[in-house]
C-alpha cells in the first residue's frame, strides 16, 4: 500500500534549511504548514487500510533502520551537542540531547515493544443490545493527525513516530532547533523505511523547516491538525496552551516529591531519592523536592544528604536540614521559589515537615501534578498519602523514575500528561485514540 509523497532527497533538503524561515512570509509559512498536514491526513487514511500485521512490521522495520544508519544519527547528534554546549546548554537539557549506541538501541527496543503491543484501533471499549433490538458498541479509533512540539529531545521523534503508527495516526513533529541535526537524520530514516514497507512516508512530516513560526502555525491549523501535544519546559507548554486553537493535550513539567514518612527504612529511602534525583537529571519524573517527617529527620537527612552531597547535588535547604549537611556540602537557603521549581539539574529542595498533613499541603501548594513518592512501613500511611495527592502518579516505597510509558508497560510513551481531561500520567497507545459509536439496526426508526 503505497501513497505519493515527498521524495526522500527533496525532504531532506527542506530540513537542511531550518534557518531560512525568517525570511519566509506569514503567509508562505501557514501555506507550507497547511500543506504538510494536508499531506498527514491523506496518509492517516491510507493507513487506515493497514493490518495490525502490516503496521508491526513496519514497526520492526524502523527499529532495524536506526540501528543500521546509527552512525548517521549520531554524527548530526554530535554537531547538536557541540553547538549546544557551547552556547551554554545547562549540563542536564545536553543529556536529554545526546544519543550514544546503547541510547539508539534502546529507542529501537522500545519500537520493538511496542510492535508486540495489542494494537488499540477496533478495541470495542464497551457495548450491548439494547431492549428494542439496536446492537450499539463503542470501539477505538484513530485521533487521526497529531501534532507535538517539542525540545531537545531526539528520542521523542522516534517514540511519537512509532506510537502513532501503531496506533493508526499520522504525525506532524516540531523538534526545535536544538536537535535540528539530529531529528533530519532521525526523520529520513523513518521515512525511507515506512516507504520501503509500502506505507505513506507522510505519516512522519515535521514543520522544522518553517522554524518557530511553523510550530506556531502548526497549534493553529485546526481542521487539518486534530491534537497538538506540547513537551518540554514550563513556557513552551504555557505558550502552547495559551496560543493553540487546535485541541491540547498538556504534558506538565515534573515538579516531583518525595516524602519521606516517620520509621522509614533509612537505606532504602535514600536509595529512592539517589535514583530520582542523579540517574538522569533533566528528565521529568527527576525529584525536585524532599520532604522529611521531623521524626525522621535525625536518623534519615544525615545518610541522605551525605549521599546527595557526595554526588555534587546542591542542597536547597530550611534551616532544620540544613543543621543535618555535612561538611563541604554545597547548602543555600531554601527560597518559595525553590520549592516551585523544576531544577532539571543536580539541585535538590529540602524541608523538615512536622508530619504528613504538613507534607500534604506542601506538595498541594507547589506540585505540578506530575509524580509523588512516599517512602513508609505504614499501610495506613500509604493509602492516606495516595488519596491526599493530586497528581498523574503516585508512588509508594518506589523511584518516582518509574514515571514512563516503558516502565509502566506501554511501551514508549508521548508524555506524561498532567492535565485530567481525555488522557492522564504517561500517554501510550490507548492514549492517542478517540471513540467512534456504531449502532446496528434493522430499519429502526426512533417513536
């Protein structure tokens, strides 16, 4: 099943020529955009005719096509990585930007696990036979194109790629110019392996050409776009929000706690808080916030902030644990702001609670309702804290690194959405489709 698209070579030169949107009119830029999401909805449909069969393999295919044209990949990622860095890219957005071999490896992996999915698309949700004889079910079916703006973030072009494909969707991606590099390579390799498994190369399209202003005039096309997903820092997903007429699924940055309740077990507390906060630091399941039950406070903060200060995280503290730093830790007074902020680097905020009520309401003023964690013996405790937490996820006794499609068995993901309308938490599969009902009768009119 084959569709006519743009040649490989010719979209390639397109993308090669991401700094030349200024000079394109308002007008040029809606008319180019409008087209590429043209072309993403001829190539939804298209899809539509695809097997579960034909999909995977397409999927598989993908999967081999990265590993094989790695080192393309990662000769533009090189020259984003260098450019980046030397413009002052913080330590923790140049690891989200950088791929190495086992990092591509494992976006193939994750395209694998997705492949061996239960495909989403005909799922029937719910249905019955009503008293009068109608057959009525409510089945799953495509959002049809989406959109996603994103940063820095070269695995998210695969991982959206790859959702979507299975889940019978067309994609249209704003990577940002500091992966520009790396997601053209990314890009013409998905699409020459979807037009070699006889598939429209225009189910990956990206506006990257069209630079800032193509982004802007992707959250506008709607009627040719039918979602527009936003990920990355806190302006980027405000300006989204605020600016799109296209339909939004919000993805929240990761403001993320982790309470640490009285009679805690010590190692295994601080072995949770080194995992969320130095695995991987600019990532958005990565805790920000610490927050320890004042009977706690004496035997756990001593361990645990010896633990951060060994790794160079610096320690935002209130007076109370500031007294437990060791010596030669960085320690700077904890401000509001601190306790507000996404650090996305080795910076932690900490703070003495009297007890869980207090921790509650910390977590209530200054999360952004993306993952909380509680380590406690207590079942009662635990409960207790699930239930006075709003956020997408919530862990009891686990890494708030968790907080992903993978490791939640998804697959990849598309984001972690923060918001509580259509999709919540890490968005996979099921995520990216809507209902159609289908009513069957036999002449049926209604009295």
């Amino acid at each position: 099943m084959s569709t006519q698209h743009t040649s490989q070579a010719e979209y390639t030169a397109a993308a090669a020529t991401a700094d030349s949107p200024p000079q394109a009119s308002e007008s040029e830029v809606r008319e180019g955009v409008h087209a590429i999401a043209r072309q993403a909805k001829v190539a939804a449909r298209a899809l539509a005719a695809a097997t579960g069969e034909q999909k995977n393999a397409a999927l598989l295919a993908i999967a081999d096509a990265l590993v094989a044209h790695a080192p393309q990949i990662l000769t533009a990622n090189a020259q984003d990585v260098e450019r980046e860095s030397a413009a002052g890219m913080s330590a923790g957005l140049v690891d989200r930007l950088r791929l190495d071999e086992a990092r591509i490896a494992g976006i193939a992996d994750a395209l694998r696990e997705v492949a061996a999915l239960a495909d989403p698309v005909g799922e029937v949700v719910r249905g019955q036979s009503l008293p009068n004889g109608l057959r009525v079910r409510q089945t799953r079916v495509p959002l049809g194109v989406v959109g996603v703006i994103y940063e820095a973030r070269p695995n998210v072009t695969v991982d959206v790629a790859g959702l979507a494909l299975k889940s019978g969707n067309a994609v249209v991606l704003r990577g940002g110019s500091a992966a520009a590099r790396s997601n053209e390579a990314i890009i013409a390799v998905l699409r020459e392996a979807l037009a070699a498994q006889g598939l429209p190369a225009d189910l990956v399209t990206s506006v990257d050409a069209y630079g800032r202003p193509g982004g802007v005039e992707l959250m506008r096309a709607r009627g040719l776009v039918d979602v527009v997903v936003p990920r990355g820092g806190a302006s980027l997903i405000q300006t989204v929000v605020e600016q799109s007429t296209v339909p939004v699924i919000e993805t929240g940055v990761g403001n993320c706690h982790l309470y640490v309740d009285a009679g805690a077990d010590v190692a295994q507390a601080v072995a949770i808080l080194m995992n969320g906060k130095t695995q991987r630091v600019g990532v958005c399941n990565a805790l920000e916030t610490l927050l320890v039950h004042r009977d706690a406070a004496a035997e756990f903060l001593p361990a645990a902030l010896a633990a951060l200060a060994g790794a160079d995280v610096t320690l935002h503290t209130d007076d109370v644990a500031a007294s437990y730093a060791p010596e030669g830790a960085r320690v700077v007074p904890a401000t509001a702001e601190d306790w507000a902020t996404e650090y996305l680097s080795l910076d932690i905020a900490v703070r003495v609670v009297g007890d869980m009520e207090a921790a509650l309401e910390h977590i209530r003023t200054y999360s952004s309702g993306h993952t909380e964690v509680i380590c406690t013996p207590s079942i009662a405790a635990a409960r207790r804290f699930t239930q006075g937490v709003d956020s997408a996820a919530v862990m009891v006794n686990a890494s708030s690194r968790f907080t992903d499609g993978g490791q939640l068995g998804l697959g990849a993901e598309l984001g972690i959405s923060t918001q509580k309308l259509h999709a919540r938490g890490p968005m996979g599969l099921a995520e990216l489709t809507t209902t159609t009902w289908v009513v069957e009768g036999d002449g049926h009119i209604r009295p």
